[in-house]
C-alpha cells in the first residue's frame, strides 16, 4: 500500500483503558491512527446510539509524545464511530479496529458488546472493521500475547478487504503468546447467559437487584468459537448485519396470517 | 390450546406508551399476560444491559381494571426480559411479544431497536418471540389498523411455534386497516442511516452534538421490509441473533494470519 492507511480506532472499555492504549500501539506501525473512544466504560451497551441526549467530543491528550490525534466522546461506541466518521475524519477510514476488549466477546456475548457493536457500526457504514478482545476482564490485563496476532490480523484485513455486509469479531484466549496454538476461523457458539439477580433492599426500603449470572455453552461443535478459545487458539468470527434468517422464509410464507 | 398461553409483554418506549397499551389489549384476547417493560423511554438502547448499575423493578398499576400483573423496571428493555424470566414469572412464558413501537424497526433499524433486542433476547432464552412497530413516532399515533395483524401474527406463532434461534420482527405500514394490502415475509433491507450531526456551542462555550440523520435505503429489491412497506403490506421479517457469516468461513480459512 503506497498511501499509509487511515486507520480508526474506538472501544468500548473507555478511552484510558490499557487494552486500547495497546490497540494504539500497535495500528501506529501499521498507518495513521485517529483515536475516537467514549469517555468511561461503556460494557454492555450493545448497538445503543444517544438520541435523547446531547454529545461531546473533546480533543484529549492521554500519551504527550503522541503525533496521533485521540477524541474523547461522551456517548456510546456506536456513537463514536457515527461522531468520527460524520464530523471528525475527513476521509473515510481504510479500517476500523475497536478494543481490544477486557473480557470475552465469543459466542452470544457479540450481541450485548459495545466493541463489537462499534465495529457493526463501521461495517455499516461500508469500512472494513474488526472487533478484539481478550479473556480477562481485568484493568491490568495482560495484552503482550495480544500484540502479534492483533497486528497479523489487521494486515490481512487491509490486504484482502473484507466484502460488504462483514465484519471480524476476535477473541484471544488469556495465554502467553507461546502457548497460543494459533488462529481459527470459526462461527459463533449458541450459547447463553443463565442469569442470578442478586435482590437487596436499599436504605429506604426499596428492593432492587444487581444483574449477574453465569455463561453457559451447550454447543459441543469443535467448529465454535468456544471450542477454539478452550483449546489454545485466537478465535475469528466473521459477522454479519443482515439479521434475516433467509432459510425460514420459504417456511413462514406458507403460514396463514390473513 | 387446552391451557391459556402466558405471555410476557415489554417495550422499548417504556411502560405507559400507547403502543404497549394497544399490544396489552390484543393480548388479553389471547392469553394470561405479564407486562415487563421500561420505566421511561428506552429507544434506541440496542442490546444494552445493566452492569454498572441497580435495576429497580416494581409492581405498578396503569390500568385500575385491570387483572393481569404489570412491573416497571429502570433497565433497558433487554433487562425487563432478563428480569421477568429469572424472577418475576415462575414458569416460562409461552410468548414474548414487545412493542408496539412507535416508529420503525424495518431494515437496519433492528440492530439500535430496543424493542427488538427485547424479542431477541427472549430467542436466546428459547421463548418465541416477536417484535411489532407502527411506522408512526408520535406519541398519540392511531394503532387501531395494527389490531389485526398483531392478532393474526401473535396467533400463528402461538400455532406454529418458532425454530430456535429465530425471533419475528413485524412493521406495520402508517395507514387506515383498509388501506392495507396484507402481510408479507421479507428480507431485511440493506440501508443505513447517514448522521447529519448538528454542532452547538452550550452557554459554558463547550461545544455539542446532537445527533440526527437520515435514513438512506439503496437495495432496490422488492422481496425487502422497505420496499413491502412502502407498498402497503405489514412485514415479517424473520431475524437470527447467530450472526456468523457462514457464507464467508471458506474464504477466510484460505488467508494467511501466521
């Protein structure tokens, strides 16, 4: 590539997290890095976009001898990408890279993650994206092992493209890089989160609960994302934004709905 | 059915909106219902789930004839069916059914809903579900014409079932019943919004967004929810939350990531 790349960066974890600052790191060997992430953690929050509400975007200098620019934002991923790519860029970006995340975005997790819904976002608006995270939820996480395959992965992404409509969600299991048996295309483990609120009654009186729970993996295929994870490899899922579930249409077509 | 289906009602534009009143009317008619939904308005709010914060949940009475339970709840929409399901109902519900939105859900708009993300994540948890909207925002919008069709629909998944891993989402077209040529299954349109954020200054010199946009459609094809419901049918589209691309693992596997 003759031009350096314009590469995007966002996360979900906020942008002081050690896991973006490595993610920084690492897109400044690989092209021209501008940084939009929100302002504090935004786990969980989906594909959730401020409508309701107003948004900041502040310049913010977190590394003094940075040359690259980082916005701060007050709203959520999606948020961050829409806000970099309307207002702050002035091209579009060649990819956007969001992460790398602290704790696991494999198998159904993908639908509740800000990080995934941020590179969602970005393949909507038709840039090669990917989602990074790491197995371990935390703030001082390790992400030395993360640094080669975060690097190998976008490079091929900015080799080969990605076709419209698909998106990559990483996963990289919590391993030193020497026991990390490699990487593996998988799809997505049907999976689930068995919830246990935990209910309290607050000083006045009030009940409330505090929402925990417990994932649960009843896939056995060795072709998933979890399987991969358990067994050493850095997983990667290619995700789409059609939700249509075109293989029951024939069958819904023959239903009576009057 | 010998026994009377329990179905489990939620939002995304909180629990005193017209269009969860109008879907608790209908489903009256068909079952034994229990309302779970968002104490203020939650559009928007994607897949979100709350994790940094306590979830209120408490029994609320709108309706003083009414027989059936209703619960307002602080989280998003996605926690109301968490919550309902872990420690509001004490069987699982036969149904899940969210809405009636106001506004649309069709094409890309699935992916922010908040009323979708509710009947997904019911899917996840192996309850049919479905999500219905009127392509009306207004609060006092008329959702005599959705009566019909929200029946109809509601009654023939409560026949049929659904196979796992698919949820329903149902747009209903602006217009009076009669206007309504009938129902059609779809595919989700390939669009997207392009934000048109407008920059303010606030009275402290800080300077702000709002965000706005505008929906932009380019699939030109008629099996899709935008071309059906600008032509007057309701649509079904049928919509999976495994979001691997499986059309595109092949390819993947041939690249080289080292």
């Amino acid at each position: 590539m003759a031009k350096k790349p314009l590469i995007l960066i966002t996360n979900d974890d906020g942008i002081t997290a050690p896991g973006i600052r490595t993610l920084i790191e690492v897109m400044l060997e690989l092209g021209d890095v501008v940084v939009v992430a929100p302002d504090s953690p935004q786990s969980a929050m989906g594909h959730a976009i401020t409508i309701n509400s107003t948004l900041f975007c502040d310049t913010v200098v977190i590394d003094p001898d940075a040359t690259h620019k980082e916005y701060s934002c007050s709203g959520t991923p999606v948020d961050c990408v829409k806000l970099a790519n309307r207002e702050i860029l002035n091209r579009k970006p060649d990819i956007c890279v969001s992460g790398i995340n602290h704790g696991s975005n494999s198998s159904i997790n993908v639908i509740y993650s800000g990080t995934m819904s941020a590179a969602v976002e970005a393949g909507v608006e038709g840039i090669p994206a990917i989602g990074f995270s790491l197995l371990d939820y935390s703030l001082n996480a390790d992400f030395e092992a993360c640094k080669t395959f975060v690097r190998s992965i976008t490079k091929q992404v900015l080799e080969n493209g990605l076709p419209k409509g698909i998106v990559l969600n990483v996963n990289i299991p919590k391993l030193k890089k020497d026991a990390i048996k490699g990487v593996k295309v998988c799809r997505q483990a049907k999976a689930m989160w068995v919830e246990n609120f935990d209910k309290r009654t607050n000083p006045m009186g009030r009940e409330y609960y505090w929402l925990s729970g417990e994932f649960v993996n009843h896939d056995k295929g060795e072709d998933t994302d979890e399987w991969a994870l358990k067994n050493g490899y850095v997983t990667v899922v290619p995700v789409q934004f059609d939700l249509t579930a075109h293989h029951f249409i024939q069958e819904l077509n023959s239903w009576d709905f009057k």
